[in-house]
C-alpha cells in the first residue's frame, strides 16, 4: 500500500518531532524559540526533503544545528549591539548635553525621519533593519528578497536617501 505525501510527512513529523524539538531545547536554551525552530526545521522538510528518506534523521540534524546557530548568532548580535548602545549612552551622558545641544539632535533626528518617510516603504524598511544590526540574509529573510539583492538595494537607498537629503537642504538655501 503506497502513501501520500502528506501522510508521509505527517508520519515523519510525529516520529522526529519530539527528538528535534529536545535538541533545539537543549541547545538555544529557550522553549518558546526552540518551538519556533522546530516548526521552520520541519517546514523546510515539507518544502525540500532530503532525496533519500533513510537519511531524514541525520538530514533533520543538520537543518536542525544550522538553525540554532543562526539563532544563536543573531541574539549575540543583538546583545552585542545593545552594550555598544548602552556603553555609547554611558560614555555620553545626556544630562551633560547643553539644552540647545539637545534640541539640535532632537532637531536632525526629526529630519532623517522625514527623508526616510519620503522613500518607498521597501527603501525605508531596509534601511532601517541595517541601522539596527540585521544582516544581509536576515534583511533578505524579513523582506522575502533573494539575499544576493540585499547590498544593491541598500546602496541604491542610501543614495535615494542622500539624494532626498540634498533636495531638501537645496529647498531651504534658497529661502
């Protein structure tokens, strides 16, 4: 008796489901996440599996480890990226800062808003997940583009942003 693939996949999920889900605790230490990578490990077995089926365990390990480091990899990012905000705001305090420095900053920060609100909404999404750290392949992830597009179109919108920039600098020169 042959079985579909759906019942095949679904015989698959219930057999490794528990041990993949282990080892994803096991390793990132974090239940809710480990839940989060079991389901996208078992989502690129339903998209692309292996070509033999006899190597599905050991082809689920590998997808498995690949995707726990990459998590892993981006919370050490995102922590390392916060110490520098933190130590930055440290090194800097705000209470240092003359009220008229203040109103300057808040001033041109006011301003590259409303540049990055004047540029296509793809433009201003990639620009701002690269202020925040991601990279390329999480860009690329987050805005469902091919990862090879990811540093062309980040350059053509940091020069649409330049260029919007210019345009409204060159609008109050002349007033």
């Amino acid at each position: 008796m042959e079985h579909s693939a759906p019942d095949m996949f679904r015989q698959q999920f219930n057999q490794h489901y528990p041990v993949v889900r282990r080892k994803l605790i096991a390793l990132i230490r974090d239940e809710a996440a480990a839940e989060d990578l079991a389901q996208e490990t078992f989502l690129r077995l339903y998209r692309n599996p292996p070509d033999q089926p006899e190597a599905i365990g050991a082809w689920l390990h590998r997808v498995l480890t690949r995707l726990a480091y990459d998590y892993m990899d981006k919370k050490a990012r995102e922590r390392a990226l916060n110490q520098k905000q933190e130590q930055s705001m440290l090194s800097e305090p705000q209470a240092v800062q003359s009220g008229e420095q203040r109103a300057m900053d808040k001033d041109a920060e006011e301003q590259l808003l409303s540049w990055l609100n004047a540029l296509p909404e793809r433009d201003k999404q990639m620009l701002l997940l690269r202020y925040e750290g991601y990279s390329y392949a999480e860009i690329a992830e987050q805005l469902q583009l091919r990862q090879p597009q990811v540093g062309t179109m980040l350059r053509r919108a940091g020069e649409r942003l330049r260029r919007q920039a210019g345009h409204t600098e060159n609008v109050y020169s002349h007033d």
